[in-house]
C-alpha cells in the first residue's frame, strides 16, 4: 500500500508538480448489505483483481464502510451495535489478501462515506459496486463464479489471492522456527454447532471422522503437521494432546496468521468453508469435503464435479459426508501428488510499488 512522502506539505518536492496517483478500482464493501462472510469476501477480492485487470487497472482501493447505527444486513441480525466491532475485527484480513491492493480504507461515518463515493462517481472513476448498484442497497449471495470462469475460459488463467500483506514473511519465518519445517497440511472441520451463533449445522463435519483420520496419518508419515484452523471455540481440545497437531488459535494466533500459514501450506482439506475458499484462489492444493450441492450452479459445475474449470489436477471437491476411509485415500493422492517444494517457495509476493500479480493456471 501506498506511503505519503514527507518532502514538501503536499507529499512533493518544493517548486515541482504533483505528480497525479494513478487510477485504481475502487472496491466499496458496505457492510449495512454486504455480509461478514469470509469465503464470499475472499471471491470477491478475486473478482476485483479481474475486474481491474479486464480495465487495464493495476491497482485497487477498498473502502469497508460500517455504519454503527446499522452494522449489518437483514440476514446477520446478530451482529448489532454492541459487538460488531469484534465480528468486523475478525474478518478485515479478508481485504489485505488481495492481489493488487493499495490502499484500504475503513470509514464509519455515513455523511463521509457518502460524500466520498459520490466524489468518486461524480469524476467518472471506476467503482464496484457502481452508485447506481450500491444505492438499491442488495447484493445476491452466494457469490458466483460467473465472472472468474469466463476470466480463465479467456485467458487460462485467474489472480491468485496473497497471504495478508506483511504476513508470508512470517509465515515462514515460524515455520522454520517454531514448526520445524514440517510439511504443513492445514484442515478445517466445520464445526458451527459450537459457535456462538450455530447456522446451517447439517453441514457440520464429524470430529470423531477427523480424529480418526489425524491418527492414522500419524502413524503412516509422522512428520506431517496438521494445523487446525478456524475460531477458537470450533475446535476439540482433546486435538492439543495429538503431537501431529498445532492449533494457532490456542497460541494468540488470529485469521491473519491462519491465512499466511495456509497460503505456504503443503495441502488443505476441510469442509466447503472461508479457509476452503481461500485455498480454492491461493494457488494451494486442496481436498474440500461435503460440497453443498446446491452451490454447484453458482460454481458453473454439476454435483459431483471433481474440479472447478480453473482446478488444478491436486485441487479436488468431493461431495458427500466424509469418512475416515474417503480422507486417507483423499491425503494419500493429493500430497503425493502436490509439488512440495513450489508450494513452500510460492510465487513472488506483490512489492509496493510493482504491476505484478500472482496467477494460478488452470489443468
């Protein structure tokens, strides 16, 4: 992200023009409609780095707006004016991994906002959603991925997302220092039963399946770690007694340091989830389970479609309840399967200041 220069009042040298930024694409998330949602927040920093490509942009700017008075939409009524400062907390890391970010913005005052956006609109500058869209105040959930298939139908490829800015180094920094450098093998058991606010628990995934399948792997390649994410009532404490398991939320850890950890992570394998969709636009090989196959249209795939058309060959759904006996040859044929050493390496991270972008291609 961009940092003002100190020389001269207005960031330039004294006697010289100031030099124009270049245009970006503003990306507005109002959260009075929008959801705090992790996995539709991810794709839509995927659609944004398109949208910005497909403009021939090389930047984007993200405005969060939540207003106190009205912090959520309809369908999250649990999230009100005494906590949303936690639940907005929780997923602001969603909009640092985006690709080609430069500045992020976090506003809470309505007047401001408002004269903001129409500041925007008003000089014909790029914005989604536009005004016109914004002001009608709806967004249709699911998101789709419409806008990405027909992205890689044309060019064979899609924007990777990032680890959050500032956290792959120290991602790997802790893997070697604290982890060992043990191959890292991320999972994430849904398990909203044990949330605050339980929803939709039918797709919740059977921890003794999971405990199962932990020690089984164990014993077969005792140097793999499986770290378990996700928030820290969501998962089983007996989990902290299995040498083969590290929990970063029971160690202070937040989403932040889960997402960089799985964006340098040898395979995930979790429920369809926010760490799932993740993993679906970072580049990393994956196995998610128990697919709703009501999703499969706004995927632009039918129930029982092993890839999504950008999947590469070890990135994998399947659509049923899990079993221990469909997770060992699930593991088995993803991490044999996974390039080990291009996944700890990773593409170069985007420097401030470049045009670059990650990119994953297709199969």
């Amino acid at each position: 992200m961009a940092v003002k220069s100190d020389h001269g009042a207005e960031g330039t040298p004294p006697g010289a023009q100031p030099v124009a930024q270049p245009v970006g694409l503003l990306g507005v998330f109002d959260f009075s409609y929008q959801h705090y949602a992790l996995g539709d927040l991810l794709t839509n920093q995927v659609n944004l780095a398109i949208m910005a490509i497909e403009q021939g942009l090389r930047q984007i700017d993200i405005m969060v707006m939540v207003n106190p008075n009205r912090p959520s939409a309809r369908q999250q009524t649990f999230i009100t004016r005494a906590n949303y400062v936690t639940h907005l907390d929780n997923i602001m890391p969603a909009f640092a991994c985006n690709p080609l970010l430069r500045s992020l913005q976090l506003i809470r005052d309505v007047h401001t906002f408002n004269f903001l956006i129409a500041s925007h609109d008003r000089n014909g500058m790029p914005m989604w959603p536009d005004l016109k869209a914004h002001l009608r105040m709806r967004q249709d959930f699911p998101i789709d991925h419409r806008r990405i298939n027909a992205f890689h139908a044309r060019h064979g490829y899609i924007p990777k997302l990032s680890a959050p800015r500032g956290y792959e180094v120290w991602a790997r920094r802790f893997h070697e220092s604290e982890l060992a450098r043990r191959p890292l093998v991320v999972i994430n058991p849904r398990q909203s039963s044990l949330t605050e606010n339980p929803a939709v628990i039918y797709r919740d995934a059977p921890l003794p399946v999971w405990h199962a399948f932990v020690d089984a792997v164990a014993k077969e390649r005792p140097d793999v770690l499986f770290v378990m994410v996700g928030g820290f009532q969501e998962w089983e404490h007996r989990l902290m007694l299995r040498r083969n398991v590290f929990i970063p939320r029971a160690c202070g850890l937040r989403l932040a340091h889960e997402l960089a950890l799985l964006k340098i992570a040898d395979l995930f394998i979790g429920t369809s989830s926010g760490f799932a969709t993740f993993a679906t636009f970072a580049g990393v090989p994956y196995g998610i389970v128990n697919v709703e196959h009501n999703f499969a249209s706004f995927a632009g795939i039918r129930p029982n479609d092993r890839r999504y058309p950008f999947a590469k060959p070890n990135q994998v759904l399947t659509w049923n309840q899990e079993t221990t006996e469909e997770l060992l040859p699930l593991f088995h044929e993803l991490y044999a399967a996974g390039d080990r050493a291009t996944v700890r390496e990773g593409a170069a991270s985007i420097e401030q200041g470049t045009a670059s972008f990650d990119r994953t291609d297709g199969a």
